[in-house]
C-alpha cells in the first residue's frame, strides 16, 4: 500500500501564523502584559526549529559517531546549565552532580533502548540517537528544575528540622529522605497523571508525528510506548542520582548544610 505523506507549502505554513491573533487578541484583552514574552517567544521558537532543521540534515548525511557524540555532549551541557539556572541552584553544590546524573541515566537508557530494542549496528547513528536523545533530554528538564528546587528550598528553609533528625541518631540519608519524597512526589504526580490518559485524551507528539509520517498505528504505538518508558526513567533517575551526588557538596563532614 502506498502511504501518500502531505507536505506543508511554505505559503500556507506562513499563513498559519494567522491563527496567533486569536491568543494576541486575548492577551490584549486581559492586559496581561504577555505579548511581547509570547511574540519574542514565537520568533525564537521559529528560527530554533528552522536552525535544527538545517543542522539536522547536514549531521544525518555527514553521521559521523564522533560528532554526534559531541552534539549529545552540548545539548547534556546546555540541559545542565538551564536547570541550574530555572531551579537557583548553585553550581559549586550541584552542577557536577547534575551533568554526572544525566550522563549515567542516558548511557543506560540509550544502550537499552538502540542497543537492545531497536538493535542497530552502529549505535551513535545520528538518525537515532540525535533526536531520541534529544527527546529524552528535553522532557526530563522540567521535572528536574521542579524537583531539585523543591529540594534545595525545603532543605534550605527547614534546616532545624534537618539537625534535629541528625540529633536523634538518623544517619544523613535518613535526615534528607523526606525532603526527596516531597520533590518527588511534587515532580512526578503530574508526570504519572499524563501518562494515565495517553490515548484516551491526549495523543501524543511523538505518535501523531510518526503517523503523520507514514508509520502504521502499530508502529507508531510501539515507539511511544517506548519513549514514555525512556522519559520516566532518565527524569527519575536524574532526579535521584542528582540529589545522591550532591550530598558530597552540600554537606560538610560534620553533617552541617552548607546551601
């Protein structure tokens, strides 16, 4: 059977923009003062995607694995540097501890992932790894700020509470174990509850684009269910093992908090 894939004419993609004096209007209306947040946001969102459109091309027809590996390399950086920022976290305490975190979690799920459920040959295909990697990368971010800035706050505001665990003969996990809970919880109830309603409510991305592109349903299906999979655990683990990490940096040898 022949799968007929519709392209978008660059007339008709400009016109769409069209569609943006329906939120602009009600901006405006509210005066919520979001206009111009929302027009810079847009323009950048733009040139971004047309910029990673360009360099997408040229990386899947050079898919060389050293500089694919380099590209993972920048956007770790870049994931690092935005949840440091977006959360207020210090470098010195958590800048180590999040890029060694990101690292080992994608390793795994990557190897798993490419290696074992896709089974390809040459696994810094760029093809694969790029935009997958990518993809995890960029789901996991948000949970992470919000998960390590609660962290940080209820460890920084509640440091009587800290000592006094430490006081009555808890050891230093024992002490921070419900300060992780909490961000957990906070970071991941809406996480588990986007997940619940996959396919009732919601279709995914990740599934719409690969029907849009010709896959079958099936196909499509298998690949998202996958990719939820991938996603919740890189988030999870990252979150874990940052925070396990960061232990060394935010306390001292006696225990005491230093953040």
């Amino acid at each position: 059977m022949i799968i007929n894939i519709y392209d978008i004419s660059w007339l008709k993609l400009l016109l769409s923009y069209v569609l943006l004096i329906i939120p602009f209007a009600a901006l405006w209306a509210y005066q919520t003062g979001l206009i111009k947040a929302t027009l810079i946001g847009v323009i950048r969102m733009t040139v971004q995607l047309f910029l990673v459109g360009l360099y997408l091309e040229y990386l899947f027809k050079l898919n060389n694995s050293i500089i694919n590996i380099v590209w993972v390399l920048l956007m770790v950086g870049i994931a690092v540097f935005t949840i440091l920022k977006r959360a207020k976290l210090n470098y010195r305490y958590f800048g180590i501890p999040i890029l060694l975190a990101i690292m080992s979690s994608l390793f795994i799920v990557d190897v798993f992932f490419l290696g074992f459920t896709i089974e390809l040959n040459n696994l810094f295909d760029a093809r694969y790894l790029i935009p997958i990697t990518g993809m995890l990368i960029g789901n996991s971010i948000e949970r992470n700020i919000l998960a390590l800035s609660h962290f940080n706050k209820m460890l920084t505001e509640n440091k009587g509470v800290y000592r006094y665990s430490i006081a009555n003969g808890s050891s230093r996990a024992e002490a921070i174990k419900p300060f992780i809970k909490e961000s957990l919880r906070l970071s991941f109830n809406p996480f588990i509850a986007q997940m619940a309603i996959i396919g009732l409510i919601s279709m995914p991305g990740t599934m719409t684009g690969q029907i849009l592109g010709g896959s079958s349903p099936a196909v499509a299906i298998k690949y998202q269910i996958m990719l939820m999979l991938s996603i919740f655990v890189v988030t999870i683990t990252t979150v874990v093992l940052s925070i396990i990490l960061s232990k060394r940096y935010i306390f001292d040898d006696y225990d005491n908090v230093k953040v």
